[in-house]
C-alpha cells in the first residue's frame, strides 16, 4: 500500500511504532486490552492528513468505536477529529485521488462478498466494481445470495471453529461451484487468509486477492 501511494505522488508517512486496531481483543472479551490499544491509536494518528488503512474491518471497527475509547473527553474529541480522516485505501483512490478505472490482467468470473449496504465493506467494494468495470475480459459477480462470508473467516475460527468451517464450506461450494468464479476479492485482510488457509487444505482452486493485489497488479487509466 505504501508504495502504490508513493507511485500516486503521495507522500506517506509510515508509523513502525502501530500495532493492531484493537478490535479482536475487544470481540474476545479482553476489554482493557482493547481500550489500551484504541488510546494509543488516538495518540498516534492524531494528525491533519488523511489516515489511509488498506482493511475494511478494521477501519469498520475504528469508524464505530475509537470515539469512545478515549481516557478522557479531549482523547475523545481527537478520536472524532481520526475518524474524519480515516479512509478506506479504495476510497481514497476513488474520492480523494480521483481514480476512475483500473484495468488488471485477469480474465474468468471475479467473485466479491455482498455486505450491508451503509458498510464500510460494501462501499470499498462498489467502488472496486466501478473501477473493474472497464475489464471486458472479467466478469464481475457479487454473493448475493450467500451471506456471511466474514462471519465464517472473522472471528468465528477463534471462538467457533466448526461452524466457521461449516460456512465457509458453504461459501467455497457457492463461488466454485454456482458462480464458477476463478477469482475471489475482498479488503478484510485476516478473513481472506483464513479464508485462503482453507482453500488451501481442500485443494480447491481459486485465487485469493485482496484488494491492493489489484491496484499493485493494474494499472489506473
């Protein structure tokens, strides 16, 4: 991510200091945890530019949850002054740098989950449709009619191992097989290499890419 934006002209300033969002210590129940890691990332990304996060889900939890993570009303307020400025790494191709097409060397069926439609989630991946749309030789195809699919690859393998794997059996029938897709693409970093794990162990085939895969692999026209 850090070098496609410096190939966009951006000058990027990476924090070697960051650690995680916070947001699976906080699901598992580990609360102080979660807390302690939401205040040092006020503390961190405190800033006037804007705040680029290549993970739909962890930029979903920030979104919904750092202005209450504060130790105090003044680490609240800066935590909204964050959220102002956090985008998603597509959104901010699309509405800041004003990128309107992206043509990728792939040809078959591409395949995206289908989220709710006020998501974080859903929005990064309408703007990734929009961008693939000028690829004649992709189809592009949404899981409409199978849900859940970070659900099964999120935070279910660490407290439900077998239903995770129940859906996303379900999931990897449904895209194989109904859709006939060749490639799979989301922005959820940890829910696709889970996802991936999987595939793997089955021998299934399917390409596994996470969004930036396709800005690093294409080309903006």
């Amino acid at each position: 991510m850090v070098r496609l934006l410096r190939q966009q002209a951006c000058e990027v300033h990476y924090n070697k200091a960051q650690i995680c969002c916070g947001r699976y210590p906080m699901y598992m129940g580990m609360e102080a945890e979660g807390i302690q890691i939401g205040q040092k990332y006020i503390s961190d990304f405190f800033v006037d530019e804007p705040i680029v996060c290549p993970d739909s889900a962890c930029l979903s939890y920030l979104k919904k949850h750092l202005h209450t993570l504060g130790a105090n009303q003044i680490q609240n307020v800066r935590a909204t002054k964050i959220q102002d400025n956090l985008y998603e790494l597509t959104d901010f191709l699309v509405n800041v740098l004003g990128k309107k097409s992206l043509k990728v060397p792939y040809v078959g069926t591409l395949a995206m989950p289908d989220y709710p439609i006020d998501s974080v989630r859903q929005k990064t991946l309408n703007a990734l449709q929009k961008l693939l749309s000028v690829n004649e030789d992709l189809t592009i195809v949404r899981t409409t009619q199978m849900k859940g699919f970070e659900v099964g690859s999120d935070i279910l393998p660490l407290t439900a191992r077998k239903m995770s794997i129940r859906l996303l059996r379900q999931y990897r029938e449904y895209v194989i097989d109904d859709l006939n897709a060749k490639f799979f693409v989301d922005a959820d970093v940890n829910a696709l290499k889970y996802f991936h794990q999987y595939l793997l162990r089955k021998k299934a085939m399917l390409n596994v890419l996470h969004t930036t895969d396709l800005f690093v692999a294409g080309s903006f026209v």
